[in-house]
C-alpha cells in the first residue's frame, strides 16, 4: 500500500509526470525488498503513529497494510508503545538546559531523598544505560525510573529483534517531524552492532523520506475540493 491515500489518483489526473516519479522514488522502499514488506509498512506504522506526528490517516492506511501482510496485534502495539515513550526526548533536550541555566542564575534544584531506582538499576547492569538520561535522572530519579520502567517493559517484552528494535528507532528519531540526531546516530550504531546492514539502515531513511508525500496526500484533496466549490478547473 505505501504512504499514499487516493490523492495519488487525482495526482495523476494533474501532474502525471511528476506523479509518476514521486510514487516510484516512495514505492521503491516498499517494493526492492531489502526490508520485508511487513516490516516496511510497520515502519509506516511508526512514522505516522510517532507522537511528533500523530496523522491518523496514515496510521490506519499502514496497520492495514501491516496486517495484511501478516503483522501480530502484538508487533503493532508495540510499535505504538514506542511511538508513545520517545516524547522522552523533552526531557533529554530540556534537562540539560535546565541544569546549565539554573546554574547561571544560581539556582539549585531542590535536593531529592535518596530512594530506589530499580528499572535504571536493570538498564545500567544491562549496559543499556544512556549518559543523555543523567540529567533528568538527577533532577528527578524516582520520576526517572517509573519512565524506565515503562521503556523496559516494551523493550524487554521480545516481540521484536534487537536488530528490528534498532531500525524503528531510528525511523522515529530521524523522522523528518522529529529528526532527533543523538538518538539517530545512537540507534544506527545499535543497528549496525545488532548485524543490520548499510542497505537496510538506509531502507529506513528512504522510508523516512516517501513520509513526505503526506503533504500531497493531506492538500490535494483539499485543492480539488476548493476548485470544484470555486467552480474553476484550470
């Protein structure tokens, strides 16, 4: 199915040149086989379900499309789990700001009693521990470890390979609604340590990339609309 909705059709109608380079350029990823195609459109599903995009259109056009070519329930909750927890980087941009202007301005964050961090524990001894949460874990760790508790039982629950782990996430983070580079570049180093390869890696952006036709899909049924109330066909 891909990114588009039937504004390719009317597309057609219009511009069939460029329409016909678009869908080629957005179906390639889908198509070359680098990726299986379920796992193709989970990522439509990620793309479109991130919660630095939220378009429903395209969610339910890729869960579809996932299910038909064989996607679990389990795989696609997933997957919106994922898409729900990495509006963690608010606090990965933020806190560290926070702690270098309010130590320009000589303001200390109130001191917090020493409690137990067990989900960060895990994530430590597992060395998955990433030095970008120390901020915010040192502001607040108790808020800290109920956030990673909630990231470990997504992560820890096996519906996914680590290598497939890696590659969703950094189709959420180099998104072009997000384009998170630490945890891009972080996630294709995981990626790659997980034996994913350049071509699969580069698959991903190219899917991140035919996201862009969402434009289209969004506008030109709203053009056609308004030329046909306008009573213009130019």
């Amino acid at each position: 199915m891909g990114p588009w909705s039937s504004a390719l059709d009317t597309l057609k109608q219009w511009d069939p040149s460029w329409a016909a380079a678009c869908a080629a350029m957005t179906d390639d990823p889908f198509a070359r086989g680098v990726l299986p195609r379920k796992f193709a459109e989970l990522i439509g599903v990620a793309l479109n379900a991130a919660c630095t995009n939220l378009n429903p259109e395209g969610t339910r056009r890729h869960i579809r499309a996932a299910l038909a070519e064989g996607a679990t329930r389990a795989e696609i909750l997933t997957i919106l789990k994922m898409a729900s927890v990495m509006a963690i980087h608010s606090c990965s941009l933020g806190a560290p700001l926070l702690l270098e202007e309010a130590a320009a301005a000589g303001v200390a964050p109130r001191a917090r009693e020493p409690g137990a961090t067990p989900a960060c524990d895990r994530m430590r001894a597992a060395g998955q521990w990433n030095a970008a949460w120390d901020p915010f874990f040192a502001l607040d760790p108790a808020w800290t470890d109920a956030f990673m508790a909630t990231g470990l039982a997504i992560y820890a629950g096996g519906t996914f390979t680590p290598k497939e782990v890696e590659l969703l996430s950094i189709a959420f983070d180099a998104s072009f609604t997000h384009m998170y580079a630490p945890g891009t570049r972080r996630h294709i180093r995981g990626a790659l340590d997980a034996g994913a390869t350049v071509e699969e890696i580069m698959e991903v952006l190219k899917l991140c990339v035919g996201q862009g036709v969402q434009a289209c899909n969004l506008g030109v049924p709203i053009l056609a609309e308004e030329l046909a109330r306008s009573g213009r066909v130019d």
